[in-house]
C-alpha cells in the first residue's frame, strides 16, 4: 500500500490485528527486516511497516535525508494511517526516528522500543557510519531490488545518509526530559555505540528501561530474535 504524505509517496504494510504498532526500519534497509521479529508481533499487534523516504519502496525525493524530516513523515503517518497512539519499536535509525517522534510529539507515541540507536550523532563508535565495501555492495543490491529508483541510485541515498549521521541527532539531557513515555533502551554488548551512552540516555529518559544483549552486536533482532522477541513483548505486555 502507499500513501502520499506532503512530498513523499510512503510504502507500507499492515499485519495482524489489535493496539497499533509501528516498526521502524535500520537505515540503508527497509522493512523487509523486520522479517524475523513481526509474526509474534502481529499476534498480538495492528503492526505497520512503512518504509521512509528514500528506503526500500518509498522513493527518495529531492534535498537531504534528515532524522528531522524523517521523523515528521513518521508523525504524518500515525496521524494518517492510525489516527491514534501507537506504540513505536525501532533499530538502528528507525530507533533515532522513534525517539524524535516520541519528543515531538508525546501524544502520539504510548511506548518506544530502541533498539542500537544513539540520541546524539556522537554516541556512534569511530568507523560505525562508514559502510565498508561488502556493506556497501550488500545494501545496494538490497536497496535495487525494490526502489523504485533502481539500483544506480543508491550511492545518492547513501551520501545523504551520511551527511545526516555527521550532524543528527543532537538531543540533550533536557530534551530528553520531555520523552514521558515509557521508553526500552536495547542493545548488543558488541554493538556501534558503547553502553556508557545507551546508560547515559536510560538515566536520562524520565520512564526507562534498560536491556544489554549479551554476545549481540549491532545485528542483534537478527542473530537473537527469540530473545530480543522476549524482551519486546514483556515490554509491551
């Protein structure tokens, strides 16, 4: 399904039925990643997989890729699609999109999961935002196999996503003061960013939780999905 929210033709899904939740993707992927996580989601969800501006199905547009206007396409869509609170689960990216919403917009969001994001741009660990060749090469085919821009595309998207990661995000302790959901901080022991700034933001985020995989890295929803699942559902539960 599409729909058209100010400049940007937005792809998604929809899977099982009951409360709404929105899944975020990583970026330089799409929803498609969320294949091992959604069916006990959509158990017991309305579950919604949009991908955003410039991933998977949803075409790019002209101008940057920002976490900020990221994060207004995201509100566009619970306001469009849901016209409700949702419950917001996010990785990578998405987890920094979900976070913003969550501040933007208190209204919108009832719980957020955030799973290996940073809530400013300098939590990421030396070389993190830099695709080696095999990531590279990996993403693109990915990107090119369903983007309407076609695989040639890419390095476009990619270049934007990289200015993005040098400046965004940059929230502060007193931003984070106004996030009054309850909020789940999840992360690989061997993931992007140390647990001294996933700590950081637990202790900052008024209503928070915090989760270390052990032996997980940055991948961790893929290489330990029964776990991560546990530990997402008790949370939302």
């Amino acid at each position: 399904m599409n729909i058209r929210l100010g400049d940007v033709d937005t792809f998604y899904d929809e899977h099982g039925a009951g409360p709404p939740l929105v899944l975020l993707h990583p970026g330089g992927a799409d929803s498609r990643t969320w294949a091992a996580n959604l069916p006990p989601l959509a158990e017991r969800f309305h579950v919604y997989t949009p991908d955003r501006r410039g991933h998977g199905r949803t075409p790019d547009v002209a101008g940057p890729i920002t976490f900020d206007a990221m994060a207004r396409d995201t509100i566009a869509f619970i306001e469009a699609v849901t016209a409700s609170p949702v419950d917001l689960v996010g990785c990578s990216d998405g987890a920094i999109v979900g976070l913003l919403v969550a501040w933007l917009r208190p209204d919108l969001v009832k719980r957020l999961v955030f799973v290996c994001g940073v809530f400013h741009h300098d939590g990421w660990l030396p070389g993190s935002i830099e695709l080696d060749e095999e990531a590279d090469a990996f993403l693109g085919d990915w990107y090119g196999e369903v983007s309407p821009d076609g695989r040639a595309h890419w390095p476009v998207v990619k270049a934007k996503l990289y200015e993005a990661h040098l400046t965004e995000p940059a929230l502060t302790a007193g931003d984070l003061a106004r996030v009054t959901c309850p909020v789940l901080v999840m992360q690989g022991d061997r993931d992007e960013m140390p647990i001294e700034h996933s700590s950081a933001l637990y202790r900052a985020l008024p209503d928070a939780r915090l989760a270390v995989v052990p032996g997980a890295s940055h991948g961790l929803l893929v290489e330990q999905p029964e776990l991560c699942n546990t530990i997402i559902a008790n949370f939302l539960s």
